[in-house]
C-alpha cells in the first residue's frame, strides 16, 4: 500500500507554487539537493585547494562571494557545503522520526503501564534544552561531524515520540482499528501497517521542522568547534573560521551565516504551508 | 479536584526528575577513559591501590546502587569538585547561573515586548497583509543562527559603531548585545504563541458583545482580548523556557559571557566533566521545575486546564 502522502507530493508541489513566498522557500529546498549532486559542475573553484596568495579577498568578479583565510573561494564552499547539509539533515531526521516516532507510537498505542514509563522519558528529554542533550553526547562521543548528526538526532526524537503519540491517541479509536482487531490483526500489524500510514502526514511535517533545526543546531555545534573538522566546507564551521577575521574580513562570516539563515527560513516556511495543507483535524495535536 | 491535579503533577514531577538524572548518569558512565587511570596520572596503580580508590568510590558496587549515591550526592549538594580548578561544582554552577539567568530575564523581557506587540498588530487585522508579514517576520526570528546575529551584532555595534563592548560581563551595557541577540531568537516564538492565543479568545462572545457596545477595536482587543489570553500567553511561554535556556547557551559563548552555558562549553573542551554534567543537571532541573511551577500556576488560575490537560 503506497501512503497517502506519496501520492499527493504533485499536489503539494503545485500548492507550494501557487504563493511567492512559498514557492521562493520551496525552491530553495529542493535547490540544497541540486547543488549537493552538481556541485563539481556548478562550482566555479575547489572548496579545499588553498591559495595564499588571495586571502581574505573581498567579493569581486572573480569570487563573486569573496574568498576566506586560506584563500578558498567561499561561494564554491557554500555550494559544495550543501553536501555535509544534506548528510546531516537526512541522517539527523532519521534517527529522530524513527526512535521518536517507535517510542511514541507504543506509548499511545498500548497505554497503561507502558505509557507511564514512556512518559517519563519523554517528559525528562523534553526537560533539557536540545542544545544540551547534543553537548552531553558530544561530550560522551567526541567531536566530529558523525556524532554532532547523532546526537541531534537523539535531541530532537522527543519532539516525535510526543507528536507519535498524540496522534496514536486520536487514531486507535478510529473503526477501522476496531476493525482490524476484531479479524484478528496482531498489534504491530495494526500499528505499523494501518495506524503508522494514516498519520505519516503530520510527522512528515514535523520532519521539515526538524530537518531546519537540525540544521541550526550542527552549525551551533561546528561553530563552537565540536562539529565538523577541517576541510569540510560546513557553513557552521566556515563561520568558527571566519569570526577570527571579522574586523577585516567581514564577508568571509556574513555570507556563511545568511546561506544558514536563508536555508533554515525556507524549512520553516515550508513546513508552515504543509501543515496548513493537513487535515485540520492534525492541526490542533501539532504545536 | 485542584488539589489532585496539583498532587498528580507534582508526583509525576518526581519520577522525571529520576529519569532525568539517569540519563545524565548513564552519560556519565559511558564516557571514555578509566576514572581511576585518570586519577593515578594516566597509569595502570596497583592492585591494591585499585581495589582501595574502586571500594572509596563505590564503583566496586552495582549499577543500580552507584546511581543511587549519585542521586543522594545530587540531592546532599555534593555535585564533586572541578578537575582543573578543584572549585566545588555545586558554587561554580550557582555563580555561573546568576549571569545565565540575568541574561535570559533581560532577554526575554525584550523580547515579550517586542513580541506581544506585534502579534497584537497582527490580532488587529487577522489574515491581512499586516498579519502575515507579522508571521514571516517572528519565523525570520527563530530561524536566525543566533552565533550568526550575536557576530553581526558586535561587528555594527562594537567593531564599526564602538558603541558597546563586544563582550564580557561588566556592567550594563555588557548585557546589551547578548539580550538583544537572545530576544531576536525568542520574539518570534512568544509572538506566534500570543497571536494564537489571543485568537482563541477573539472569537467569543464578549469579545462580540465588547464591540457590540460600540467601542474601538483597540480598546477590545487590549482590554478584553489581551487581558483574557495574558494566562496562557504566560503558560504557553513559561512551558518552552527550556528553549529559552537552549539559545543562551550558544549566545554566552559568541559574547565570552561567564554563564553556565559557556561553563558547559569549556568544561568539554577541558574534559572537565564534573562540571560539564553538573551544568547539564542544574540547568535540566531549573527548566523542568519552572515548567512545573507555570503549570500549577495555570491550573490554580484557570481551573478548565486541570481537566484537559490530565
């Protein structure tokens, strides 16, 4: 059985163009995936070749973004950055919707005792600031871009462990769970094959919420210098780089930081506009 | 019925909290290295030597029992000493979250008003152009990289203007930057949780009956819709204070701040992990407790949340 949301992706898309806001922010997305595979064609210099000769050279025709301390070309290493960005925002959303979403559906799902305990977990991992979860880890694993994405993922898996459950709440009283269980159906059939697809719609939301904060928080972590390791043209990392020479090099920083905020600001806007698109009946479980 | 919502939730309180600490305590346990190596300079001791150093630190004992007399070490205040400095944990954390809670009170005043405001000028005219260039404006707040900002702040304000100190914490205008980084981040969600709360309420029927009588939009919207919605407006933002707390942390560090944030954050580099995960305990229990104390408060205010939200 193909999920609901698969098929209605064309219908999203067309929805998403309709507004200049959105359509901006769409494209924005789907253009982090273009660059990530074409990057070698599009990329005007190397992200890792030094040139000592040109550092700290402000934008010109040449490097139209300016180059940084090394004398990399740093429009070249925003686009090849689309690479890490993207390993990040697909391994981090993984193991958040997975482990969240598991942890959440039994918890709804089997109720009493179970949900108690799971509860309490949640409840304890929604206590800590994410960015604290992450650095206990980090602390725990090391530093690297590997752990930052691992540690993320395990900050942000409460966020879907409690919208899992709300929304398994709502749905086990549905009559076709009823339905399922009276010819016989076992419990993770009913949760995995009949709940789990009825719902996918919300999380898959809430993954673009996610995918924008995980982007926020693996440059918060580069940026303190426990994330990813030189030469990796990671923005967050360009940015613990470029703060050194800011009062002579401003651009070398400013640029990094807006490809993040521009990146993170059209997550947020497209997630906005599917979650109005749900069912509203979602509306009122999603914050 | 108050009162056994107010023992429920206190009860439910206390399992969290145990939770809580042994995630940190697992943590703990999983890092790399042999305590008693890291003791002993790095060498292998003794084994009389090691059997002695494992009976005084109770890691001869079982799992269970050793978190345990973590739990009763956290409780008595003995938090351990700082590795570099030998500074108790539990006084380093207290000096150091003083500066950190200054600086998310200043902030978060900044931003409530910056926020309350604009969702009221969105309230006004609901779905309008106004309204929605309001919502863009408070996402552009939470989607900023808040290291990003504080950097383009100090560049203006302190390299370009030299108007006020790049960082630091002496005197006031130290605390300028950093608040109004920390507010940028935080308006947009305070704005979002007002409007929608101050929505709920718009539509009902003393609000109609208010403008029915023939007084000025304003003058509904402030006195009737505002004042009804202020308890949840406080509620809902009292219960995200911990990603409040989150955006202080990276915030501290841009600005070289002394909060527990940044305390947190040199403790990893140091590998001082006494003070690494005593920050990461106080601030955990500070969140979860203000998250228990708005919601009593909110359940003792407006008696409709005790049934809703058991």
């Amino acid at each position: 059985m193909v999920p609901k949301f698969l098929i209605s992706i064309p219908y999203m898309l067309r929805a998403l163009y309709r507004e200049p806001t959105t359509a901006i922010a769409t494209t924005v997305v789907l253009g982090i995936i273009v660059l990530a595979v074409l990057a070698d064609y599009i990329a005007p210099y190397s992200y890792s070749e030094p040139n000592l000769w040109k550092r700290l050279k402000p934008p010109s025709w040449d490097h139209l973004l300016g180059t940084d301390h090394l004398g990399r070309d740093i429009l070249s290493r925003i686009i090849y950055g689309t690479r890490p960005l993207l390993y990040v925002i697909t391994v981090a959303v993984a193991i958040a919707a997975s482990t969240g979403t598991l942890i959440g559906l039994l918890s709804g799902y089997f109720g009493g005792r179970v949900d108690l305990l799971l509860s309490r977990v949640i409840d304890a991992l929604m206590s800590f600031p994410a960015i604290l979860i992450a650095l206990a880890i980090v602390a725990v694993l090391g530093t690297g871009l590997e752990k930052v994405v691992i540690a993320i993922g395990i900050a942000e898996a409460s966020v879907f462990a409690r919208l899992a459950r709300g929304l398994m709440l709502v749905e086990k009283e549905q009559l076709y769970v009823l339905a399922s269980k009276a010819v016989g159906a076992g419990s993770s059939r009913i949760i995995f094959k009949h709940i789990l697809p009825n719902i996918a719609g919300p999380l898959m939301v809430q993954a673009t919420f996610t995918a924008a904060a995980a982007i926020l928080w693996e440059a918060a972590l580069s940026f303190l210098g426990l994330g990813a390791q030189p030469p990796t043209p990671s923005w967050g990392l360009m940015l613990y780089e470029a703060k050194d020479y800011m009062r002579t090099a401003p651009h070398a920083m400013i640029f990094p930081g807006l490809a993040i905020f521009i990146v993170v600001l059209s997550f947020n806007i497209v997630g906005e506009a599917l979650r109005d698109m749900m069912d509203p009946r979602f509306r009122r479980v999603m914050r | 019925m108050a009162l056994s919502y107010i023992t429920y939730r206190v009860f439910l309180y206390i399992p969290t909290l145990f939770v809580i600490l042994f995630i940190v305590f697992s943590l703990v346990k999983l890092l790399p290295g042999d305590p008693i190596r890291v003791m002993y300079g790095e060498l292998e001791p003794p084994p009389e030597v090691r059997k002695a150093l494992e009976e005084k630190l109770g890691l001869d004992k079982p799992f269970i029992i050793q978190f345990l007399l973590y739990s009763y070490r956290i409780f008595t205040g003995d938090w351990g000493k700082s590795v570099h400095t030998g500074e108790p944990v539990a006084e380093l954390v207290l000096r150091r979250f003083t500066a950190t809670l200054e600086l998310t009170i200043v902030s978060l005043a900044i931003a409530s008003i910056i926020g309350i405001l604009l969702a009221y000028i969105a309230v006004m005219r609901p779905g309008s152009f106004v309204d929605r260039l309001a919502g863009l404006v408070s996402m552009a707040g939470y989607s900023m990289p808040v290291f990003w900002w504080g950097l383009i702040l100090i560049l203006a304000f302190s390299v370009n203007l030299q108007l006020l100190p790049p960082g630091g914490r002496e005197g006031f205008e130290s605390l300028v930057l950093p608040s109004l980084t920390l507010a940028t981040v935080n308006f947009g969600l305070i704005c979002r949780v007002s409007r929608a709360a101050m929505l709920e309420v718009y539509s009902q029927d003393f609000v109609i009956a208010a403008r029915a009588r023939g007084f000025h939009e304003r003058r509904v919207v402030i006195w009737y819709v505002m004042r009804n919605a202020a308890v949840t407006i406080v509620t809902l933002v009292g219960l995200r204070f911990g990603i409040l707390m989150g955006g202080a942390v990276i915030t501290e560090t841009v600005f070289a701040y002394p909060g527990v944030g940044r305390m947190i954050v040199e403790g990893i580099f140091a590998r001082d992990y006494p003070v690494v995960f005593g920050g990461i305990v106080f601030v955990a229990l500070v969140v979860m407790t203000i998250n228990l104390i708005v919601d009593l408060a909110y359940a003792i205010l407006d008696p409709r949340a005790r049934v809703t939200r058991l």
